[in-house]
C-alpha cells in the first residue's frame, strides 16, 4: 500500500456494489492500512469516542483525524482521512495527560 504523500489532505472511502455485494473501494482498503500499518493513534474524541480518532504520520508528523462522515449507513458508512492543523486538533482533542496519553500538539 501507498503511505501518505505530502500533497494529500484527505481520503474519503467509498462503499461499491460488486458482484452482487456491497465492499469497500480500494480507498477504504489503503485508510485500513494505513491505521493499522503506519499511522500512530493518539486518542479517541472525547465526545464521540472510536468514531473520530486522531493519528499522526510518523514521516512528515501531520496530524491526521478518522472519521465516518455518512453516519446514517450501516456501522457508519466508509472511513474518511483528513489531515488536521495542529490548532484544529488541539482545539478539538484537547491535550491529554497521564503516562498512557501522547501529545497531540
């Protein structure tokens, strides 16, 4: 799979039918692997817990928020990526403290 490159601001997965089934697009599969291969999560909102999640690309250290913009989909419909400004992320996640928590900005 392809990491994040300097230009890309946002991903946005798209569910298609195909073959008689409705799958994730091959966007959807790279936001995957990108979560589970390469990205460093930070933290879970406060408010909206797994739905919005914060990760920073260890590469380039861009912030960067997961969430499910079609949530009135079945399990909220297809994964979107979109890379945050550290004040954004602040002023939404917050800075978290403990020995468990990362800094976000």
């Amino acid at each position: 799979m392809i990491k994040l490159q300097p230009n890309e601001i946002e991903l946005t997965g798209s569910w298609v039918f195909q073959n008689g089934q409705i799958v994730r697009d091959i966007v959807c599969e790279r936001i995957e692997w990108l979560i589970n291969n390469h990205l460093i999560k930070l933290t879970d909102s406060l408010l909206w817990g797994a739905w919005e999640t914060l990760f920073r690309d260890p590469d380039d250290n861009r912030l960067w928020e997961r969430n499910f913009p079609q949530s009135e989909m079945q399990g909220g419909g297809p994964p979107r990526l979109k890379c945050l400004a550290p004040d954004v992320a602040k002023q939404k996640y917050g800075s978290m403290g403990g020995p468990e928590s990362r800094q976000v900005v």
